[in-house]
C-alpha cells in the first residue's frame, strides 16, 4: 500500500540566534494540491529568493507532484535601541550654568542628573543597521533547513493521506468488479435474450411475409449475437481492474497511469452500455460508469 496524496499542509517555525543580541523569528508554510505536474511557487521576505533555486531543489527531492505554495516569513529581533547622551548639548547647559554662576546669578553646585537627562534633545534614541551579509547568509542557511523539515513533514501528510485514499479507491475497485461480475453474468443470457426477441419480431412479420426458415433464424441470430457480444469488453474491464490493484501496490507514484487506467475502464463501460439488449445489462453498464467516474474523481488526488 504506496499511494500517495497530492493534498497536504506542514508548518515549520523557528528562532535564530545571530550575533550582538540579534535574533530572527522565522517560519515557513507549505500547503499542497492536485496538479499535473509539479508546480511550486514561492513567497520570501524581502532579500532572500536568491536561495530559491536551492530550495525549489529541496522540495522536488521529497515531492513528485502537485501544486505546492511556499510562504516564508521572517521577523528580526535586533534588541532594544541604543540611547546615547547629546554631550554638544550637555557642554552647552554646563558652559552656561559656569557661566551664571560666577556672576553669582545661580547656585555653583553641579547640577543633578536627573534634571539634566530631562532636557529634551539629551537622550537620542540609536536604532540597529540591518544585520551584515554575513548574518544574512547564515539566516538564509536556517531558511533552507526549515524548509527541508516543513518538505519532510508535508511528505509524511500525504503518505498519511495517501493511506486513507488508498482504502476508498480499493473500495471503489472492488464495487467495479463486483458489477462486472454481475454484467458477466447477466451477458451470458443475452443469446436466449436475442432468440426470443427476434422469434417474436418474426411472428409479428409472419401475416405480411414469407416464412422464415429455421437455417435462416439461425443465421440472423448468429449475426445479432456476433453484433451484442460483450465477453471481450468484460475481460478486458477484469484485467484493468487487476492492473489498478497492481498499480497500488508500487512504491512509484502512480498518479498519471491510474488516472489513463480510468479512460480505459469508461471506454470498456461504454461499449457494454452500447452492446446490451436488455435493460438489466443497461443498467449495470451505466452503474459501472458511476462508479468509474468516482474512482477517477479520486484518482485526481494521488501523486
């Protein structure tokens, strides 16, 4: 049991310790769905998509297909702002209180602290320089590892997924071949079937023409029994119904070819609905096409 999902969601956050008190939040979000192919797309924080070659490569080494969408995000922690003393503004304050003083106009004791730093223009608040390129490398380092994790668990989501699909496509195969089964047999009738139909078709006919000979029944009934023949339509839907479960069963993704399986069981359904004679075979016909359908809607999931 190797089927594989398409449709999953990881998350993978963490926190970089950088230098000086510097520190990086960061996250990545990966969420996936059916695709054709493998269709990735990414969001990065500003600066940092030159590493998306690299990780457009770690994302195909555990992904096959689907359409993935990568959101990274980032948020730097550069410490609290540095406060600096205006000593311009400082010399000025003390320069005019010297200055006051000897003309014995203010007290000459130094003034306090405490009424200096509450001179506005005293304390100038020093913001951090973005980090250097160094720090910035190490940062896309960590991005790429958090993204090899988030691709870990993104593929480890849709094997799980994959499991639970795997038991609803099995059901699914197994309702196919339960109705084939039931057209096999019922298609066995299907000579008697023409017989009695075109015998009472002929008695119809009788009072307006000829009668027909028994060789001549005989050859028509061949003819129209050649004509309803579904034996070849019912085996091959049996062998693509064991070639589904082998398909299962691989350790490959097998996505596309479960997806070409499916054409193949609608164009055997089709045939057998356009080769009955009798309502009953109709119907099984048209159920197997439901449930084909079904099984494909499915299909469209695995990778």
């Amino acid at each position: 049991m190797t089927v594989t999902s398409m449709t999953g969601f990881a998350r993978v956050e963490g926190r970089l310790e950088i230098a000086d008190g510097i520190a990086a939040d960061w996250a990545w979000e990966i969420k996936s769905v059916n695709a054709k192919g493998l269709d990735i797309r990414f969001r990065w924080p500003p600066g940092y998509d030159h590493v998306e070659a690299s990780a457009r490569t770690a994302l195909a080494e555990h992904l096959g297909r689907g359409a993935v969408t990568a959101n990274a995000t980032l948020s730097l922690d550069k410490g609290p702002a540095t406060l600096t003393v205006n000593e311009a503004l400082l010399d000025q304050i003390l320069a005019a209180q010297a200055r006051l003083a000897a003309a014995g106009r203010v007290d000459s004791a130094p003034p306090r602290l405490d009424s200096l730093l509450a001179v506005r223009g005293m304390l100038e608040q020093t913001e951090r320089d973005d980090i250097d390129p160094t720090a910035q490398a190490t940062l896309a380092a960590a991005l790429l590892a958090g993204l090899a994790t988030a691709a870990e668990r993104l593929a480890t989501v849709r094997r799980d997924e994959g499991r639970r699909l795997h038991d609803v496509l099995a059901a699914h195969l197994d309702m196919i071949a339960d109705l084939t089964a039931q057209a096999a047999a019922r298609a066995a009738a299907q000579p008697n079937l023409l017989r009695q139909r075109l015998e009472e078709q002929l008695t119809q006919l009788r009072d307006a023409a000829a009668p027909v000979g028994e060789e001549r029944l005989a050859q028509e009934l061949a003819l129209l029994a050649t004509k309803a023949d579904v034996r070849e339509e019912l085996d091959r839907l049996a062998a693509h119904i064991a070639a589904g479960r082998a398909l299962m069963a691989e350790s490959a993704p097998v996505g596309r070819r479960l997806d070409f399986l499916c054409q193949e069981l609608n164009r055997e359904a089709n045939t057998l609905c356009s080769k009955a004679v009798d309502l009953e075979l109709t119907r099984l016909g048209l159920e197997l096409k439901t449930r084909i359908e079904q099984f494909r809607e499915q299909v469209q999931n695995v990778e």
